[in-house]
C-alpha cells in the first residue's frame, strides 16, 4: 500500500518545486501525479511545444526517489483548438453549445477530437517513453464529470445512428424491439432517429436507455483510443483512469475492460451533500458515509477483479459542495486506511498545495497555499508510516456479491414512479446491511460469474434476460444464496414490460410473483410484520429479527406458489395482511425476495439471515458510521464518528496500528466492563489495523 499527491507544477514558479518535492518525499509519499490539465501549457500554439518545465518536474520527482503518472492532458482543449475547430464542443438537448472556459467541453463522438486527441497524445507519450521516473499514465480525468457523457450535437446524431445499425441490423427490427407502435413513434430508416431531444411530454424510455448505452460505448471507444496509444509508446507502463464516485450515465465495468488497474477519486464530505440521499448527518459532514465510499471502492476494485487506486483523496476541505465544513481531526488519515481496507493499493492526495488562482481557490492541498503544512499534512504522513509496515497487498476476498447493473439504472431513471426513487441509494440499502455485520463485498455487473460466492445479493435487476435467470437459477440449485429487492425483474432487455408477471423469468425461481406495487411519499406510515411460525428448512421464523420494521417509497404485494411469506405489511390500506418478503427452496439454495425498500432494521434482519444460511462468518451488528473489513492479514475497524470507541476482546497489544490516546481514554472513564485498560479503543474518526482476522464476533462498544 502505498501514498501520493497530485501536483501542478505549472502553478508555481520553478524555483519552489525543489522545496515542494523534498517534502512530498519527506512525508512518505511515492507516487506524484501530474500534466491532467496541461494542453495548454504543453501546446501553446498547433505544432509549438513546451516540455521543459515537465521534464524538469519529472526529473526532481525521480531525484527524490518517487515515481510520477502522468496524464493525458485532453480533459481541457485549449482556447486555439476551441476556436480552429469549433465543432469539437458539446452540445445540450436544446441545442445549446458550451463553451470554452471551465473543462470537459469536448464531444467523445467529435471525428474532429478524436483526430486531436490521437495527435496529442502521441506526442506526449514519445515523449517520455524512455523515462525511468514514470511509472504509467491515466487517460484524461473523471470521464463524465459535470454531465459531459451525453452529448447532442451532429457527430452524435450520425454515432448514434450508426450505432443503432449495427445493433438492431434494420429499422423493423428498432420498431419491433422498442414498441414504436406507441404515439405513432415508428420510424423508416435509421436517419430519421435523432438523439432525445426537448419534447413536450416524457421520451419513450426504449429510446432513452438506447442512448445511454450509445454514450456510454463512446466514452469506451474514445477511452480506448488513448489506452492503446499510450501502450503503443511503451508497454511496459500501467494504463489507469480516474472514475468519480456515484456517475450514473458511465459504464465503468466497460471502460474498465481497457485498463490495467482503476482507480477512483474519493471525496466522502462532498459525496454526502451533492449526491446522497436524505441530510447528511454531523459525523457524516466530518468524515462522509463509509458505505458511500465503501460501494465505490469496492466497484471499482470488482471491475477488473485487482486492487484499485484512489487517484484523488480528499485533503481537507473542498469547493464544489453547497458547503465546506472541515472533515474531523484525523480523517484524512482514515480515508486512506478505508481505502486500503477494501483493496486499494495506493492513495493520492488532491492536491499538494492549496492553488492561488483559477476556479478550484477554495480547495484545500496538503500544503497551504505559502507551502506550509496544512491540516491534511500529517494525516496523510501518518498513513504512509503507517502502510509502511503492513502488507496490506493481498486481495480482498469477498463471499458475498452485491449486482450492480448500469442498465437497470439507466431505466430507472427513465422511469422512476417516484421522486425519491434512486438506484444508487436503494443499493447501499442491502449493500450496507452486508458491510454493517463487516462481511467483505465485491460489487459486480449481471455478467460475472457468481459461482464463487457464497452469497449474491440483487437489489434491483430492472432489466433481466433469460440468459440471466437461467444463470441465477444454477446458482441457487447449486447451494448459492440470494437475497432481490425490489422492481427486480420488470422489463426486458430493451426496457419493455413483459407480458408475464413481475419478476418475468425469475418467476419459478422466486417462488412468487407481484401482484400489485405502489410507490409511496415518505408521509405515509409503512411497516412490515415478519409472519409467525416455521420456515421451510425446519428453523423457527423468529430468529431474532425485530418484529416488525419500516420501509419507504416502494412496495410490492406479493402473491406467492411455492414461497413461504417471511413479512407481511403492517400499513392503513389496501396492501394490509399482503406478503412482503418470501423465501424460496430450490435445490440446495435458497431465494429470498424483498418486494420493499427495507430500513436498516429490516435490512440487517435479511443480510444477516443470508450470511447465516451462507456460513460466512459476521460481526455484531456494527454502530452506524463503523466498518470492519479484513485483508492481507489485517482486521480493519475504521470508525467515522465523533465517538471514541471500544473492542471488548481486543488486546491493544495486537494492533499493528493504535490510533488511540489512551490515557485520555482512561481518563473520560466511559464506565463499565468494555472500560478495562486491556481493551483496545478506536479514536474519534479514527482507526486500528488488529492482526489477524478477527472479524468473526467482533463486538464494538460506543460509550
């Protein structure tokens, strides 16, 4: 495990990067990224080339016995390349054309771009193909960030349509597979179907989800482009991208499929304010949500099955949310140790020194903007001592899978019944629950193989094939485990309902089909009862589970064949006394399905079932804002509240990291048996690294 920082040395006079990068060594640090937003530094006129000042900052980085990864500059053309080739820039549905003066202004489907992309990055690559002090490249930066994967201009229109051709072969097959018959939307050729524009009523979602999987394809095509360039110059260097959290219009699993690691930029205080569900709580503005973060690293680390980079780490605090509290004492340090325990292999920190100029002034550096320590200094320091001395390398091996389908995200965001319906959140739903008993999760699309887990959660499979169920049903008879959620099942592949009930082909498996669903606003009171007496493998239906628990937003009332009912509701009206939640035998497996958006009570009472009837060993439930998580030989509790924490059963003399001021434990005498000075404490957004793994019944005490 190893740490880095971004820097610009385009920023700041030359005579400051010595000091700069003797302290980026000087605090552990092994990787420095740099050049993402440098076209116009590198290029300043067509054909004019400046690389000096690169390969001075290159050279000191080597010097200071630390590798850079550059980047492909193609995020931010320049203002000459804007106005020679204007068609290069993107447009809206309404036809709008942004502008140059901010950065990822660009179309992916530009021939224009493309052609300009292709000339750069050569250049830049040739360049330094025979440096020793670069270790690889990442292509351009946060493909999709600021709503860029879908453009709207002509080059699109003529992508789409060739994209559309290729698919469907001829346009009777289009009609057919997208229901055109509805409001006379039936075309005759492939020329007459434009991109989405404004219409006066909702868009056919056929349509809809086609254009986001043909936006997404062009950022794998013009993603691929670089890759190859880049190996072209020298194969020996890594290929990576920086992903952002929570893009909902990129297929990271397919962009992935060209690089030789992913990595992600993590900033878990903005993460909560512009892109989360609900009020961010006050621990939650300090540190962030662990399983927020938690779902994207773990994505990111299952789109190539190896460990991850977090290319962007949160340094303090940052600009772009609505506000900028500064994250808890400590809590840069934690990111990396959350990263790490859910596979990262490297951490860098963004950015080195608060800049002076530019749209990004209120974004906080490890340095300030003088060059002296900032907040996040010592954090991350810390962290590289402290990774120094573990071998936190290993893979992490998770038992339970969590699906995640970009496609049924696409659709449901097409059509979501509700205003608060959101694939991400209804996700993070299950997936916390999994993480919240510190079981080891791998985020994985539709297509992976699944015979490997013990357990496969499925929250919400939108959009299922035949092929799939059939894959899904092996997987039960053959002893797995899965536990849908809801609005699993609903449509084909090409977002049309089917004439057979919800869940279609999953129908057998389930046991059970939906007879109605409703979705419902947050006024109304929702309950399910969990039903009364044995379960169908002999067991007692009262297994500890709260009697009776929430739900929100969606609802399924289920009609079951084969299924025994689990939860029935508990709400004025007419789904009263309906079942719930069922569960289904089929062969040596077991299917449970959840035809509600559970509260975390209800949540937890069906992961910790499905970890039960799995055999995968769990930890108590945990507090809200902590996470275990084991690799490499190392138990990870990382806490992300303002509470300091104890582990009865945890000598502190079997940390491999002590975050913990004990004395000033001992001193605030929280009381009780988890008080002893033999019990190992977690500090306030803090975190201990155990020996060994001691997942399996770890309790965790809160004063």
């Amino acid at each position: 495990m190893r740490t880095g920082v971004c820097y610009f040395p385009e920023h700041w006079p030359s005579e400051e990067w010595e000091r700069d990068i003797a302290a980026m060594a000087d605090a552990g640090l092994e990787y420095v990224r740099m050049a993402e937003f440098s076209w116009g530094v590198l290029e300043p006129e067509r054909g004019e080339f400046d690389f000096g000042w690169l390969d001075e900052a290159i050279e000191l980085v080597g010097d200071h016995g630390m590798e850079a990864v550059l980047c492909t500059p193609t995020a931010t053309p320049p203002k000459w390349l804007v106005d020679e080739r204007p068609s290069i820039r993107q447009e809206e549905p309404d036809g709008t054309v942004r502008q140059h003066g901010s950065r990822r202004h660009y179309c992916f489907n530009s021939t224009a771009y493309r052609e300009e992309t292709a000339r750069i990055v050569e250049r830049v690559t040739e360049r330094y193909a025979d440096s020793p002090h670069v270790a690889g490249w990442q292509t351009d930066n946060e493909f999709g960030c600021h709503r860029t994967v879908r453009c709207y201009c002509d080059d699109c229109a003529e992508a789409f349509r060739t994209w559309l051709a290729d698919r469907y072969g001829d346009i009777d097959r289009l009609n057919e597979a997208w229901g055109n018959a509805f409001w006379s939307q039936q075309y005759g050729s492939f020329e007459e179907v434009d991109p989405p524009g404004p219409t006066p009523a909702e868009h056919h979602p056929s349509r809809l989800l086609a254009y986001a999987r043909f936006a997404s394809d062009s950022v794998v095509e013009y993603n691929r482009l670089q890759a190859d360039l880049i190996r072209e110059a020298d194969p020996n260097w890594f290929v990576t991208h920086n992903f952002m959290g929570r893009f909902p219009t990129l297929n990271a699993y397919d962009v992935s499929a060209d690089l030789d690691r992913v990595a992600w930029d993590s900033y878990p205080t903005g993460f909560v304010q512009d892109r989360y569900d609900g009020e961010a709580s006050p621990d939650q503005l300090r540190a962030g949500d662990p399983d927020q973060v938690g779902m994207d690293h773990d994505l990111y680390r299952s789109a190539l099955d190896r460990p991850f980079w977090v290319m962007e780490q949160q340094p303090g605090d940052v600009n772009w949310p609505p506000h900028c509290p500064q994250p808890g004492e400590g809590a840069m340090r934690l990111w990396a140790h959350h990263a790490a325990a859910h596979g990262a292999d490297a951490v860098l920190y963004f950015r080195w020194r608060r800049c002076l100029e530019g749209q990004e002034q209120y974004h906080a550096g490890l340095r300030k903007a003088d060059g002296s320590p900032d907040r996040g200094y010592a954090d991350a320091a810390r962290a590289s001592e402290e990774f120094a001395a573990l071998d936190s390398a290993d893979h992490v091996d998770a038992p339970v899978a969590v699906v995640f389908d970009y496609d049924s995200l696409w659709a449901l965001d097409a059509q979501p019944h509700a205003p608060e319906f959101d694939y991400w959140a209804l996700q993070e739903a299950f997936y916390g629950a999994v993480r919240g008993r510190g079981v080891q999760v791998d985020v994985v699309p539709p297509s992976a193989d699944l015979s490997g887990y013990a357990a496969v959660v499925a929250p919400a499979l939108h959009l299922v094939t035949e092929d799939l169920a059939d894959r899904l049903t092996d997987y039960v008879a053959g002893g797995g485990e899965v536990l849908f959620g809801p609005r699993t099942g609903v449509k084909d592949a090409e977002n049309k309902l089917r004439p057979t009930s919800q869940p279609g082909p999953l129908t057998d498996l389930v046991g059970a089909a939906v007879d109605q669903h409703e979705s419902l606003p947050r006024r109304l009171e929702t309950a399910v009862r969990r039903a009364d007496g044995p379960t169908d493998d002999g067991s007692d239906a009262d297994d500890g589970a709260a009697p009776s628990a929430s739900f929100r937003t969606w609802a399924e009332w289920l009609d079951p064949d084969a299924a025994e009912v689990r939860y029935t509701y508990e709400v004025d009206g007419p789904a009263d006394g309906r079942p719930a939640v069922v569960a289904n035998a089929v062969g040596d497996g077991r299917v449970t399905y959840c035809g509600v958006w559970p509260d975390p009570d209800l949540a937890d009472a069906l992961a910790s079932a499905l970890l039960d009837r799995a055999g995968i060993r769990y930890a108590d439930r945990l507090p809200d804002g902590v996470r275990v998580g084991y690799r490499g030989g190392h138990t990870w509790v990382t806490n992300f509240t303002g509470d300091r924490l104890r582990l009865p059963g945890i000598d502190p003399d079997s940390l491999a990291v002590d975050d913990a001021d004990r004395d000033a434990v001992d001193a605030a005498g929280d009381g009780g048996e988890d008080s002893r000075a033999d019990t190992a404490v977690v500090g306030l957004y803090g975190v201990v690294v155990i020996e060994g793994d001691r997942v399996d019944g770890l309790r965790v005490a809160q004063p």
